[in-house]
C-alpha cells in the first residue's frame, strides 16, 4: 500500500531522469512531468503499483510551447491518490508509444486524439478512426486551437466505416445505428455462429457534439455547469459537479461546508432516480413489464421532489463553481425525509417481489459474464465493476463534497454476471436514502451556500476530479485558461470505458441478451428500434423487431 | 418460488392502484420554486446587460440604439430556463414564473422586448457598472452580445481564431470516393 512519498520516490528510484518533475498539489492529487519516450513503460510501472488506468487527456499547446500535450491519470484506489502522467510530443513530430497494447481501456482515449488532435500513437492495435465522421477529410483536427469551432466540412456520400474482419464462419449481426438497446445512435456488429456470438465491433460517437470545444472557445466558467448537466440526461448533476469541483480545486477555491452538504444531497437524489429509472429499462428490456411500471411510479415523487428543490424535475441547475445556487430550507428537509422514506417502503416490497421470481434469475443469471481479472484489466466502473467483484466506489476511495462524514456500505457481488448487477443498483437506492437521512442530520445550519470569488481563476492550473455517478465514475479533467474559460475541459463519462467493455461482455453470449447485456451498463435506449440479421452464408437478410427480441428473451430457458 | 413472488407482485402492483394523472384534462400548477419562462420587469431593469451576459443559451440580446436608448430582446426559443438571469440580476427584474405550457405556432408569442432608457454619468457620459461582486461573473467573454438574433445564429465573430482560409482549404480536401480507399 503505497503513500504519496513511496509512489513520488517508486517513480524517481526507478525511472530516473525520465521523470522529469513532481508536483504535489494536495496530498491526495500528484502531477508527474515525464519524457515523452517512457510513457509506456511508466504507465506499467504506475499500474503495478496497484493503480487504476481513468482516461487520457490530449490538449493543444502549439501556441506555448509548440507542442500536444498528453496527460494519462490513474487512482490509487486504496489510498485515495489520483496521479496524472503528464507528456508532451512536438507539433512537427507528434508520435509517442501507445499504452494501449498494456492497458486496453486506454484505446478509445488515444484514438480520440488521433481524431481530434492529430497524434500518432506507436503500436496501437486498433488505429481506426472513433469519434469524428466518415466523410470528416482528413488532417483536420479538431480539437486543435486553429479549428474555428463551428467548423462544418461539406458532407461526402458513400463513405462508411469498414468493420472488422469477422472471425470464420460466422454471420454479422448489424445492431443499429438506431436499435432497441442504446438511447443514442450507435453501432455495435455482433458476429454470431448460430446463437452464440463470437466477438463484435463498435462504431459510435455519431452524436458526438463538440461539448469541449465548444466550451473551451465560447463559454465562461460559470455558464459551464449548465452545459455540463446537459451531457447526460440522467446524471446531470454528476457533471455539473464534477466539473465545478475540478475547477474549485485547480483555483484553489473552498466552498462552504453548507454548499457541500446540499451538493452530496442532490448527487444521491440523482442516484435514486437513475437506479430506479434503470431498474424499469432493466425489467423491460428482459420482457417484464411489470417492473418497469412499478419502479417507474416509485420514481416520480422523487422527480416532483426534485422539482420542489430545484426549480425543474431534472435539469437542477444547482452547481455553480462556488457552491450550490438554492437552499435547502426546514420545510424542504421535510419534504425530503417523507418522500424518501415513502420511496424505501415501495423499494423494498418491489424488492421483494423480484429477487425470489425464477424468471428473471432466468433471464439474468450468468449473462454477461466477465472475470474479475478482465473487469479491473479493462478499468470498468461502476455497478458493472461492483457486480464483478471489483471493489471500488468514488465515493469511499476519494471522498468529495460531504462524503467524508458519509457512513454507508458498497454493495459489491461475485456472480459476475447481470442479475448482480441489478442487486447493486438496488441496494445502492437503499444507501442513497442512508446518506440523504445522515446529511440533512448532520448539515451545518449556517455558511453562506455561495461563496464569492475575490480574484479571478489564475491560468494553467490542472484539475482531475472524480465523481460517482449512478453509471460509474465520471471523471473530469480542467486546465484552467486566461480568458475567463478553460483551456482544456476533458471530461470522460462512465459509460466511456465501460462500453469497451461491452464487446467482452458479448462474448459466448446468446443473442437473446444482447439488450440486456448492453443495456446493464445503463447507455439507456429506445424501444422503438429494430435490429437487423444478416445471414451471410445466405445472404438473406431478415429483420428482427424489438417484439421479436423481446419474445427471444422470454422463450430463453 | 415463483409462484410466491408472483403473488407478492400481483400485491405490489393492486395497492397503489391506478396512478395516471388527468393532465391535460385537470390543470396541473406547478410548486412554487419552478423554473418556468423569465419574466421582464421594465420598471425595475436598469439595462445593466448583466442577465445577457450571463444566459448561457446566450438568448438575451443587448443593443444600444443610441446613447440613451438600449433594446433587450429575450428570445424565448432558445432559453434552457435555467434560470441564471434571475440569479445575476441586481435589481430583482426577472422572475421565473410557474407557466410551463408555452407550446406555441409562433416564435414571437414567447418572446419579450423591452425599450430601456439609459441614464448615463453626469460626467464620463458612460453607464454605471453593475454591481457583481464575484470575480467569475464580472468578466465576460468579449464578442458574444454580437449574436445575430435576428437570424437565430450564432455569428461566429466571437473566435478570434476564425480562419477563413482554413475553412476554404477543408472544401477543398479530396475525399474517399468509395468506402474503405
Ligand atoms: S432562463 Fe437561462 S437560458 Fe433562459 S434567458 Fe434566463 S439565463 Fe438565459
Ligand atoms: S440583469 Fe436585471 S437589471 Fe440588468 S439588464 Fe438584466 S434584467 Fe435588467
């Protein structure tokens, strides 16, 4: 179990001169400055050490310093330190070894930067292009400071993405662009003998929106949040938070004790909503209607909940760099205390009801099956991770806003497969409704809920802030800037690594669980799909529809 | 097992009864606090730009006709009813009001104007600034109240890095004719 002196020390014992400076901004955020040509035996070096790979952050620095800059952060989860590896590769030659063959949730974040800032990564297995369109003409990245932000290339016809080579003797299954089990137009190509499938290939970021460029160009800092909880529809909060939390720390800003309190109120309200909203889409997915209606009915007094607090039954709008911006008064700590203590009685017969039905142990039981091993060698998160063994929570590992003060349990399972990861969900509402009780037992009654900002944010300050959203962790990642905005503004969502993990998932799978399987790790969905089956050996195409599939899972023994 | 747990289920499902509301048939007002369309006071603006330089739909439009008269125009279509206008707005002008049902054929019926005239310094002949004591909000972006409303666009003079040239290049660049070249 290493402190922060042993990994500072680990690092310069072993690498020497690579390690080119150290910074220590708290005791629980270390900042590394290496050379470019190590990067990937350090990244080793730091995961044996027991780290967690999080994401990677590319950001342009042309206009500084002539370079890319590339930052890999990484949690110690056991000691609560984030460490952020930081590099850089010249504009003229950007090209540095890729940590991917080593660590492979690191592949989308590399390619990204190849998109979009136009890096080159030595060795990485899957040099195919991710985020920006087909028809998008190469060279032209984004991301870099020179791309006007509204930047529209005309459109090109007939450009797609070439798919990987599907294995021997078996037959693709195209699941999407719009197909039932993904909210947001997507591509998953599952490749099946028969029933079982035997790998698959993924295209997305077809919404991709531009989000950070946008911000960085054309936003000030206390406009963000409100972008921010537009990310996602469920977790809104969750990134509101964590980017005002990324921006207080990189200023060195303290908020009032009062603001965090109500800030780790919201965050748990959010997280009852999302579970129950996910344990409806879960039971539909599965053909169990019944579910779905109650577990949404449960849901809606806490969505007029939120409305009484905030103003609006989703889209709170509380977090603002410096606090929260409503209070949360006596008559509105009432409100709360009922509504949650109604919420927990109806969970708790709805729980009641299902974990003994055979039906959806049928449905559940032993799909989506991953090790433990290939869980933490992916750096899945979440309820994902906690239903395979993989005990980690943002939360308890690296405490933010109130939960410091915070008693509850993480519910973590073995069965590796989806029907635990409906069990974490589960009692995960019942700790949010644990933490909601002890915060408003324990929240300061004064300290103003907005702090004001006497000096403006100074430049070129890092901030990597974590945050347990209902899906996993998000993480965010900001550089502060001159011009009242941020410089670099990365943010990953939970889904990010846990989608690459969703093609292991698959694997040896029956297509009957494909929904359930993408559907466990909460990208949500639209019902409204079909999926189509090509049969390749034939050539006949057939269509599959949402009922079809539905009856599939249903029939499955 | 199973048959307890459907019994159990069909138990869960009979106690709370029907649930579906009446709306639209039965009015359904909305809690106090709402978030609902901004409202103008012109009796209390003082046309300090400040609720416009805070939007961040960036849907207030601020235009000085001339020394003495200043036009704000909220445009309703865009706005997110976040409410930060209301927050930032040093005189109490804006209120967030409960109506929520603004489905309209027009985009004018949400939309509001206001004709402010503009007391300036005895002196410097400039306006007051408005007093907002945290150093985030005090800064704004320079060029964004520059946003055509008019045509509903975001003019993009607010990049400094806007090249021409480089967007004419983009044009230009050869693409794959057929998937996969
Ligand atoms: S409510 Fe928000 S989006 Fe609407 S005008 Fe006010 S600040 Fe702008
Ligand atoms: S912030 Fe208030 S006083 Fe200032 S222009 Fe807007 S409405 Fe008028």
């Amino acid at each position: 179990m290493p402190g922060i002196e042993e990994i500072k020390n680990g690092l310069k014992k072993k690498f020497k001169d690579a390690v080119v400076a150290v910074e220590e901004q708290s005791p629980t955020r270390l900042f590394v400055d290496i050379k470019s040509a190590k990067v990937r035996e350090i990244s080793n070096g730091i995961i044996a050490m027991g780290a967690r790979y999080l994401v990677s952050v590319g950001y342009d620095n042309i206009s500084r310093d002539g370079t890319l800059g590339m930052i890999h952060t990484f949690g110690f989860d056991r000691d609560g330190i984030f460490l952020a590896l930081r590099t850089s590769v010249p504009e003229s030659k950007p090209v540095m070894d890729s940590i991917t063959p080593d660590i492979p949730n690191a592949g989308w974040s590399e390619r990204e930067y190849m998109d979009l800032l136009g890096m080159k990564f030595t060795a990485h297995p899957k040099p195919k292009r991710l985020i920006l369109a087909d028809d998008w003409p190469e060279g032209v990245h984004p991301l870099r400071k020179d791309i006007p932000w509204n930047l529209m290339p005309p459109a090109a016809e007939d450009v797609a993405y070439q798919l990987d080579e599907c294995p021997e003797g078996c037959s693709i299954i195209p699941v999407g662009p719009y197909h039932p089990t993904l909210h947001e137009p997507a591509h998953f190509a599952v490749f099946v003998d028969g029933e079982t499938i035997k790998g698959s290939d993924y295209r997305g970021f077809m919404t991709h929106r531009g989000i950070e460029k946008l911000c960085q160009t054309q936003l000030t800092y206390n406009e963000i949040p409100f972008v921010a909880e537009r990310i996602c529809g469920i977790c809104g909060s969750v990134h509101a938070a964590t980017y005002a939390q990324a921006v207080e720390l990189a200023a060195g800003i303290r908020i009032s004790r009062r603001a965090e309190y109500i800030r780790t109120i919201m965050l748990e309200i959010e997280r009852i909503h999302s579970h129950l909203l996910w344990l409806g889409v879960a039971g539909h997915l599965i053909g169990f209607d019944t579910v779905f209606m109650q577990s949404w009915r449960i849901r809606e007094p806490i969505m007029w909940l939120g409305e009484r607090i905030t103003g609006n039954r989703k889209t709170y709008g509380m977090i603002v760099i410096g606090g929260v911006r409503r209070d949360i008064t006596p008559e509105i700590k009432e409100d709360i205390l009922s509504v949650i203590g109604k919420v927990e009685e109806e969970l708790l017969t709805v729980k009641k009801a299902i974990q003994g039905d055979s039906a959806i142990h049928r449905r559940t039981k032993g799909v989506g099956y991953v090790s433990t091993e290939d869980t933490m060698l992916w750096s899945l998160v979440g309820p994902v991770a906690r239903a395979r063994n993989v005990d980690i929570d943002v939360r308890r590992d690296f405490p933010y806003a109130a939960y410091d003060e915070m008693k509850f349990d993480v519910p973590v399972f073995d069965s590796n497969d989806v029907w635990a990861t409906v069990l974490v969900r589960l009692l995960e509402t019942f700790e949010a409704i644990k933490i909601i009780r002890q915060c408003l037992d324990k929240m300061p009654n004064d300290g103003p809920i907005l702090t004001e900002l006497e000096a403006p944010i100074p430049p070129l300050r890092h901030g990597l802030m974590a945050v347990e959203a209902p899906r996993g962790e998000a993480v965010h990642y900001v550089i502060t800037g001159e011009e009242n905005a941020p410089d670099r503004w990365r943010v990953r969502a939970p889904t990010y690594p846990n989608l690459q993990g969703v093609p292991l998932m698959l694997l040896g799978n029956q297509l009957a669980d494909v929904p359930i399987i993408i559907g466990s790790i909460d990208p949500c969905f639209s019902c409204t799909d079909r999926m189509e089956i090509v049969d390749l050996r034939s050539g006949a195409a057939k269509t599959a529809s949402q009922r079809e599939l539905e009856e599939l899972s249903r029939n499955k023994r | 097992m199973w048959l307890t747990s459907k019994i159990k289920q069909v138990f869960m499902v009979a106690k709370p009864g029907v649930v579906t509301l009446r709306y639209p048939f039965e009015p359904r007002p909305a809690p106090p606090n709402f978030r609902g369309q901004p409202y103008w006071d012109h009796h209390k603006c003082i046309g300090c730009g400040g609720c416009a330089a805070h939007c961040p739909a960036r849907t207030i439009l601020v235009r000085d006709l001339c020394q003495e008269l200043r036009v704000m125009v909220y445009d309703g279509s865009r706005c997110t009813y976040c409410g930060r206008c209301a927050d930032v707005c040093p005189e109490d002008a804006i209120t967030m009001t409960s109506s929520y049902e603004l489905a309209t054929g027009s985009k004018e019926d949400i939309n509001e104007t206001m004709e402010l005239f503009m007391a300036t310094c005895q002196r410097c002949g400039r306006c007051y600034d408005h007093e907002i004591t945290n150093a985030i909000d005090r800064m704004s972006r320079i060029g964004f109240k520059y946003d055509s409303l008019e045509m509903r666009a975001v003019v993009p003079v607010s990049s400094e890095q806007f090249d021409m040239k480089l967007y004419e290049k983009t044009e230009k660049i050869k693409r794959p004719e057929k998937a996969g070249e």
